[in-house]
C-alpha cells in the first residue's frame, strides 16, 4: 500500500515537471541573466567612472602647472564622453579659469555656457551663470550680464548674484539701482557669509552719485555751487529786492 502511494506521488511529480519544469528553467535562467547583467551594468557604471575621474585628474594636474594645452585634451574628451558626470562639469569650471587666465575670455564664455546648459545639479548650473556673468562684465556687456543673473531665486548665490548685479548696474551709469544692488546683497547675506560684507559698503560709499554731478558741471564751465554758497547768494538777492523798490517809486514821481 505504501509503494502505491509512494509511486503515485512520483508518477505526480514527474507530471507537474512536465507541465512546469520549462517555466522552472526559464525563470531561473531569467535570474542569471539579470544577476549577470546587473554585474555587468555596475562594472560599466565603475568604468565610466573611473575614466571620467582619470580625465578629471589629468585636466587639475594641467591647471596646477598652468599648462592650458595639456588640459584641452583630456577636458574636450570628458565633456564629450562623460558630459552628464559631475566630473565634466567641474572640468568647465576649471578650463574657463585657465582660459581667462590666459586672456581668452571668449573661449571661457563658451566653457561656461555649455555647463549651463548640461548642468546635472542645479547648484552647478547657478555657479557657471555667476562666472559667466562675470565674464560678460570683463567684456562689457553688462546688459548681458544683468540678464544672467537678474533673477535672484532663493539659494546660496542670492547675495552674489546682487552683488554682481550691482557691479552691472555701475558699469551701465544706473547708480541708484546698483545701489539698491548692494544694498540687497548686504540684506541677503546668510549666516555663512558668501560675500564680503566690508567691501560692498566700499562700493556704495564709492558710488559715484556727487561726484559725477560735480564733474559734469566741471566739463561745462559751471563752478559747482555748494548748500552755503547758495544761501548766501540768495540772500543777497534778498537784500537787492527792497533796495530797487524806492528807485522804481522816484522814476514813477518824476514822471509824474
């Protein structure tokens, strides 16, 4: 009775194999398949990496001898294999130093405006608009500038972006708006200062508000009347009123 039971329980096995066994098969080489896969997607991922890391260090190495042609090398080949890697964009950063260092700041323009536009974090892209505003400044296109950077949403460049902002605004002649500028940048400075408080009081105490006032009446021949000069000369002016009255008052008996 137990050998029945014992072959009716195989002759049961061997039939639920057959029926199944092929999905057993395929499912356990679908998970080979995936575990290796996976692997090989991680080592990959390990490559890349390594490779843009190497390319990274090969353009630091360069900027810390100052050799900008040994860094246009391994950059170009960053951006243009690893260009979504952090490693690409912190190479931007670097070449377009190195490239306003060597008085190519159009080529640095260029650097900065591509990690602007490839970006991977946010915080790097608000960095590449501040630098390139800045070199948009050093070329004189401060309306240029200003549109980089006018629009100064809450982050950890806020106070940077108003005191550039301000620098636009003076080269542009609007004194009373970069003042405003300055003023903004003091308020929006965080705990962590990201500017120098000291120097952009130095700025707004330089604005060039009298001064240019006092020059423009220079180049036109006009000695500059100060608040004492000016109540005096009134003032004697008072003093001539009552004195022409009587005359005017005889002229009009004499004609009588």
């Amino acid at each position: 009775m137990e050998d029945e039971t014992e072959k009716e329980q195989l002759d049961a096995m061997r039939d639920w194999w057959k029926e199944n066994g092929n999905y057993v098969i395929g499912g356990v080489l679908a998970g080979v398949i995936m575990i290796f896969g996976w692997n090989r997607w991680q080592t990959g991922i390990v490559d890349t990496e390594v490779a843009a890391s190497t390319l990274y260090e090969d353009v630091l190495y360069a900027a810390d001898l100052g050799l900008l042609d040994n860094a246009i090398r391994p950059a170009e080949e960053l951006i243009e294999n690893h260009n979504s890697s952090p490693y690409a964009a912190q190479a931007r950063l670097a070449m377009a130093r190195m490239y306003m260092d060597s008085s190519r700041d159009q080529d640095a323009a260029d650097m900065l405006q591509g990690l602007i536009d490839s970006a991977p974090e946010k915080q790097v892209a608000l960095l590449g608009r501040l630098r390139l505003a800045k070199v948009l400044l050093y070329q004189g296109k401060a309306e240029e500038a200003l549109g980089l950077v006018s629009d100064r949403s809450e982050s950890g460049f806020t106070a940077r972006y108003s005191d550039l902002m301000g620098d636009a605004y003076v080269s542009l002649g609007q004194f009373d708006k970069a003042e405003a500028a300055y003023i903004a940048a003091l308020n929006d400075n965080s705990a962590a200062p990201t500017v120098d408080t000291n120097f952009v009081q130095l700025k707004i105490n330089d604005l060039p508000v009298a001064s240019e006032i006092a020059s423009a009446a220079e180049e036109a021949g006009i000695a500059p009347v100060s608040e004492s000069d000016g109540a005096a000369e009134q003032s004697e002016q008072d003093e001539e009123k009552p004195a022409s009255e009587p005359a005017e008052t005889e002229s009009s008996a004499e004609a009588q």
